[in-house]
C-alpha cells in the first residue's frame, strides 16, 4: 500500500490493520515509522490487553491450537517443566519425560513467529530436573530446586531433590551456577515470584539436612539478586497455611502475594487461598474467605493459575449437564444419549432387532427398563403363551398392567399374528447372534470419554481489603479447549495466556505408568480475545 494512501487512513482503521499484527516485534517494530504509527501502537496494545480482560470476565475466549507438525524443529513431549515468557520469547526448561526421566535442556519459543528455538548454550548446565522454579530478572532467568528420577542418580535413589541455584543470561547465552551460603533445603514444586531484587519462595517438598523424608514444607525463604544470599524469612505466630507443594502464587501488590491451593500428598489437596503481608521485619498470614464454592474447579493443584487483572484464569475440566440420559446397548457398550430423551428423564432402551413398534405404547414398554440379551428372545416366547404367563413377565420387568386395554395385543391369538410373530422371533434371534459375534470381534468397545478444560474464573479484587474474600465466579459459557490436560504450564504473554505440555490425563485418577509417550504433549495451546471489527 503506497504511503500516501497509508497517510490518509483514520486512526480507527489504522489501528484495526496493526491489530492482525503478532503482538510482539512486528508491532513494536511499527512505533519506528513515525509519531503516529507509536500512537496507534500503544492504543492497540492497550485495546488488545482491555479485549482479553473482557473476554475473560465473559468467558468468551478464543482458542488457538499450534501441532507439532506444523513446527520444525519442534520440542520433546514433556510435563512437570517449568516455563517464562520475556520480551519476545517464552524459555521453556527441564521436565518429565514420556520414560519418567528428566531433561536439563532449554528450550525458546519465538512468539512473533511460532517458531521453537534450541539455544546452545555455554558454561554450566543445571542438573535434569523436574517441578523446579524459573523466573525472569532484567535480562536473565534464575532457575532453582526441582528433582529427578533415575539414571541420573543411583538407582537406589528412587528420586534426588535438589537446591542448586543457576541463572541464565539470556544474552550472553550462558548459564552460571550461583554458589551460596545458607542455602534452603533440597526442595520441588515450590512457588516463587520476584519482588524488587527479591526472590520469594514458598512450600514444595523439602528434605531438610536431618530428615529421612520428604515433607511438606510451608516455609518461606528469599533471595538478594544482588548479593546471591538466602534468608529464612520469619512470620507472625497464628494461622498459617499447612504445607504444601503445586500451588499458585501471585503479587498483588508490593507489600502483598496470594497462595492459592495446592497439595498435601496424592489424596489430600487444598482449594484454600491465603495473603501473605510482607511489610515490616515480620511477614504475617492472612486467610482468604471463599466465596462460590459451587463454581471452583475439581483440581487445582495440578492445573496452574494465571493472574489476568484481578482475576485468577485457571483452567479445568468443563462440568457435564445433568440431563443426560444413558442409553443400553449389548453387555460392553454404555453411552450417552440426548437425543429423543422423555421428558420425564426415564432411560430409553434401544431395541436392537428393530421390532416394529404396538399401537399401545404401554405394550411396547416404559423406556427405561434395562433388559439383557436373553430376555430380548424370551420376551417373544412369552408373548405367545399364556396370559398369566404375560402377566408374570409384566411383574418380573415393571411393565404397568393395571387395565385390560394394556393387555390388547397379548390377548391376539389370530393365526396370522402367530405366524408374524415367529418371523420377528427368528429375526431378532439372527441380530443378536450377530451383536455377539461382533462384540467378540471388538465392534462394540467401551470408548475413552474425553473431557475438555474450560476457563475458570478467581474473583480477588475483594483480597486486601480488611476482611480478605475472594469469589468464584459462575461461568456464563465454557468453551471447549484442549482436552483434559494437567502438569502443563500457563503464562501470560502480550495480550494473550500460553499453555504448553503436560499430560492429556484425569488428575483425579492420575496414576504413573512407564509408557506415557501417548498421554504427554508437546503442543501449545493460545488462549485470546475474539476478533473485532470496526
């Protein structure tokens, strides 16, 4: 498009034109143009962050979805990584991988082009590690603790935790390890944020120099940027949160952070939230009231937040309606069906030898009576017999048969009725020989139901006041993300959140096995505002 037509453009269309733009170095590539290019660029920015708030708060995201496929090269499937969005890029390091072994490699994600990036780069690699912190500090990224499964320890050891302490400069290309003094006991699945030139760190799973196990700390610890010294930082005696590992923690303020759920062993998890006050010598705990209890998620722990404004976005498996109906079919197969379901919510049964249906509607059955295979033959035996036999078929399968109109068609003993009934006995017959033999043949297979997340929402603008409350909002309408997926990671970007890996697994069901690499991804997963027009 020549200048001159650019130039006469309103500041509207303008600005609608850099918005396709990825939010990253092509846009900010556009304020060098000129004075009214930076304008429009800053409004758009600022326009695009206000539309992802707004489509958050009205749950009315748009997902976009980024395969492997269509990226090269790509990243190894992983989960339990860690993950940091700066500038331009997202730096992805460590995690578990499909073998239950870690990776120590680093990883950037080029967020104006989509593109994955392997640096290579120089000095001392951390260790293999999983559940670690990595966190950005001016132009550098502070990676601490994590653990690791075998081989990269002695197979006696069933896991190592580690404290060591690197930090990568992102542009020199180097990694450094920090020695210090003081240092805080060998931990994993901590939360951390920075704070001026202040890393704090709270929880994860600790073993301190004197215990034989793991526990489960709720200690606070912080680190000097300057100086590279730890301090065990001291709070105020009353309540405090137990100890924990996976939860999420945000800044408020910077006197204030939130701790927001977590978990204190494989069957016990917390939905709590509390304020920590770092003003003054000694920090003090503040509980949070929660508020809407019916709209939290099932599972936090495992599923982290992202603060957005003052909201909380946690993603979590979209609740099913309760107006389903379950249909029958032969011996293996349930599902659900919602199609031509009563009124009344009764099961529908479905007839698999297609029998034409009576006149009477009472005759052919309330929809809801669960039948096996073998008395789908037995039923036209007892047609044809007695009434009182009929009688006793209606008691055994709850048939209604409190008037004689009910009973019309059994009482029919023309010949030719007879006859038809036979050919409907043998036809039926014939379809359930078939049923069987597909059901050996693996036809009818119980399918994996697959769940989706959905967007979840923490109402904490309520947090510091004098009475602390925070309030799950009740979703106006979920739509459908990636499937079920837990121990990925989600950051904000420009306008945007990045989700990235994890496992495509039920938490409420998670159990570890050795052969993952199906279950795991490696996909990236964008969650934006919808498109506007003008």
């Amino acid at each position: 498009m020549p200048n001159s037509v650019t130039e006469s453009l309103p500041d509207e269309v303008l600005e609608f034109i850099l918005s396709h733009l990825p939010p990253y170095k092509d846009l900010h590539d556009c304020m060098q143009v000129s004075k009214r290019w930076r304008r429009c660029v800053l409004n758009v920015v600022r326009t695009r962050q206000r539309n992802l708030y707004r489509a958050i708060i009205d749950f009315d995201v748009r997902w976009e979805r980024i395969t492997p496929a269509d990226m090269a090269p790509t990243i190894t499937k992983r989960y339990s990584h860690t993950a940091v969005v700066h500038d331009n890029s997202m730096f992805v390091f460590g995690g578990c991988t499909c073998a239950m072994t870690t990776f120590n490699d680093l990883w950037r994600l080029d967020l104006s082009k989509r593109q994955w990036i392997r640096p290579l780069a120089m000095g001392t690699y951390p260790s293999p590690k999983a559940c670690s912190s990595l966190i950005k500090h001016k132009d550098s990224l502070v990676l601490f603790g994590g653990w690791a499964y075998p081989p990269s320890y002695p197979l006696y050891q069933s896991w190592h935790l580690f404290n060591e302490l690197h930090v990568y400069d992102i542009v020199a290309n180097r990694w450094t390890c920090i020695s210090t003094v003081n240092t805080p006991p060998p931990v994993a699945g901590h939360s951390v944020s920075i704070l001026g030139d202040w890393m704090v760190i709270f929880g994860g799973l600790q073993k301190p120099s004197t215990a034989v196990h793991c526990e489960k700390s709720n200690d606070i610890w912080k680190l000097n940027l300057d100086t590279w010294t730890w301090h065990k930082q001291e709070v105020e005696t009353g309540p405090k949160p137990n100890g924990r590992f996976g939860q999420t923690q945000v800044i408020l303020d910077k006197d204030n952070l939130l701790i927001l759920g977590g978990s204190g062993g494989p069957t016990f998890h917390y939905y709590d939230a509390w304020i920590l006050n770092m003003s003054g010598n000694m920090w003090k705990w503040r509980k949070v009231e929660i508020v809407g209890k019916d709209n939290e998620p099932t599972n936090i722990w495992s599923n982290p937040g992202c603060k957005i404004g003052d909201k909380i976005v946690v993603l979590n498996r979209i609740r099913e309606a309760n107006n389903s109906s379950i249909a029958y079919y032969p011996k293996t197969t349930w599902c659900v069906n919602n199609q031509n379901v009563p009124d009344d919510g009764r099961l529908a049964r479905i007839d698999l030898a297609a029998r034409q249906p009576d006149k009477d509607d009472n005759v052919n059955g309330k929809r809801g009576i669960l039948r096996n295979r073998k008395r789908e033959a037995d039923d036209e035996d007892l047609i044809n017999s007695s009434n009182l036999a009929t009688r006793e078929n209606v008691k055994i399968h709850g048939l209604p048969s409190s008037s004689g109109l009910n009973m019309a068609a059994f009482n029919d003993t023309d010949n030719r009725r007879f006859h038809i009934s036979e050919t409907m006995r043998e036809k039926r017959l014939a379809n359930l020989l078939r049923v069987e033999e597909n059901s050996t043949k693996g036809t009818y297979k119980r399918e994996k139901k697959t769940h989706y997340l959905g967007v979840y929402l923490l109402d904490i603008s309520q947090v510091l006041n004098e009475n602390p409350v925070a309030t799950w909002l009740p979703p106006k309408h979920l739509s459908n993300g990636p499937e079920e997926t837990i121990l990925y990671t989600l950051v904000e970007g420009k306008s945007e959140l990045i989700m990235f890996g994890g496992i495509q697994k039920d938490a409420n069901s998670l159990s570890f096995s050795m052969n993952l690499s199906s279950q795991i991804s490696n996909s990236l997963h964008f969650i934006t505002a919808p498109n506007y027009v003008i």
